[in-house]
C-alpha cells in the first residue's frame, strides 16, 4: 500500500476483492482525466482492459466490454471485459469522479500477472496503486 495516493480509495478497492466466488486483485489508475475528457477516458480504460487481458493470457482482440445500460443492476460507468467465448469475466472497472478527476477502479481474477500489469501501465505513464 506504499503506493496507495488515496487511502480511503485503496481500503474501499480492497473491500470489492473480498472473497467471492473467484479471488480478486485490482488496479486503481489515477487520472487528470474530468468531465470533459470522458471519449479521452473511454480510450484509457479500453487500453488499461487489454493489458489486463494480455497478461491474464487472454488475447484482447477475444474481448468486448460490456457497459450494462440497459441492465438495472450495473452503474453508470462500470464497465466489464468479457471473453467472445462464452461471456467469461476478464475485467471490471468503475470509472470514480473525485475531486473533478477520474480514478478508475479495475478488478480481475488473481491468476492475473498483477507485477506485470502494474508495470506495463507504469511503462505507459499511467499512476497505478495495486490493490492488495
């Protein structure tokens, strides 16, 4: 949690990779992202969702993202990454304005490189606190 740029974000990120029915570990990328960024963070999360893929040995070209607006039971800007092949859970993300910038909040099984996904990020300019 060195890392960690917000504490309340990191230990309510935590809360969300409680056990479940899969374990979990996350990401949350900081931003400079607001309101009138939003295709620019679409972009963003599109890009952070293919690394999650490739280093959870999934090929990202064998992915969509799911937004769920028609689905009561999903937020607006939570999103997921799922396999083409039978629907399978790859990623999911909650895109969190604070303080009038976007963190984004991803999630993914644990069997994720979580050292090789914070890095490639951290190649490509991004801030990132992993999540635990």
């Amino acid at each position: 949690m060195a890392d960690a740029i917000d504490e309340d974000l990191y230990r309510r990120t935590l809360a969300l990779l409680e056990p479940g029915d899969i374990e979990l570990v996350g990401v949350v990328l900081h931003t400079d992202l607001g309101t009138d960024a939003e295709p620019t963070l679409h972009q963003v999360t599109l890009e952070t969702g293919d690394v999650i893929a490739e280093h959870a040995g999934v090929d990202p070209s064998d992915t969509y993202v799911y937004s769920g607006n028609d689905d009561p039971d999903f937020g607006m800007n939570q999103h997921q990454g799922l396999a083409l092949d039978g629907d399978e859970f790859v990623w999911e993300c909650q895109q969190l304005l604070r303080e009038g910038t976007y963190d984004v909040v991803f999630y993914y099984e644990s069997s994720a490189d979580q050292e090789g996904i914070v890095g490639t990020l951290r190649e490509r300019g991004h801030r990132v606190t992993p999540v635990p």
